[in-house]
C-alpha cells in the first residue's frame, strides 16, 4: 500500500496526462475512462483529506491552548488554597500560643486561689478555736 500522499501525486500525475489528452478528443469510454475517473476521485478525496487534516490541526491547536489555559487555572487555584492553608495555619499556631499563655495564667491564678483557700481555712480554724476559749472564760466567770 502506498502511502496517501503518493497515491495523491500519481492521481494527479494520471489526471494531469488525460486530462491533455481529452482536450484534444472526446471523453475516454472504457478503462482508460475509469481510470481518469479514479485518479479525479483519489485527487479530490486527497485534497479534501488535506482540508480536514488542516482542521483536525487547528482543534489540536486550539484544545492544547484551551488545556493549557486550563491548567493555568487550576494552578492557581491551587496556589490560591495552598497559600490560604498556610495562613490558616499560621494564625492557628498563633491562636495556639496565645491559648497556651492564657492557659498558664489560669494555672497559676488557679493555684494562687487555692494557696488563699488554705491561708483563710487556717484562719476560720483558727477563728473557731479563739471562739471556743472565749466562750470557756465566758462560760466560767
């Protein structure tokens, strides 16, 4: 099988040839009239197939460029949630920190308050004791 490209030119090259030679006479009838009439058709079909290779080319050209214009997109999109995620990030580790110191001054007001609890429990202790004694000296005058 020869390639399409070949079969085009020899369509050509044979419709050229009886093409000169109808001018001069009528229309061949016979073999040489199918003959003309196929390599007509094959040097048609061949130059219709080079149109529509032309337009398979410009879709290819244009879907590449849609792809690519595409793809620019979801680049930056990504990008976009990629750098949305880091400063979300990064102001959680901040909210974290802060949490954390305010976590600490609980903590230490929590055991200052409890250090209080004892200090005035030890007073109230020692408040009933006094109360006791008094009302002893009372109770025995």
């Amino acid at each position: 099988a020869l390639p399409i490209s070949t079969l085009g030119t020899v369509a050509r090259r044979v419709a050229d040839m009886q093409d000169s030679m109808m001018s001069n006479s009528r229309k061949p009838t016979g073999m040489k009239g199918k003959v003309h009439d196929l390599a007509t058709t094959l040097q048609t079909q061949n130059e219709e197939l080079g149109i529509e290779k032309g337009h398979m080319h410009t879709i290819k050209t244009e879907n590449a460029s849609s792809t690519t214009g595409m793809q620019g997109q979801l680049n930056d999109i990504s990008r976009y949630f990629a750098d949305d995620i880091t400063r979300m990030q990064e102001e959680f580790r901040v909210q974290q920190r802060l949490q954390e110191a305010e976590n600490v001054r609980l903590q230490q007001q929590v055991t200052q308050l409890k250090g209080e609890k004892t200090s005035i429990h030890q007073q109230v202790i020692a408040l009933q004791r006094r109360i006791e004694e008094i009302e002893e000296e009372i109770g025995h005058e």
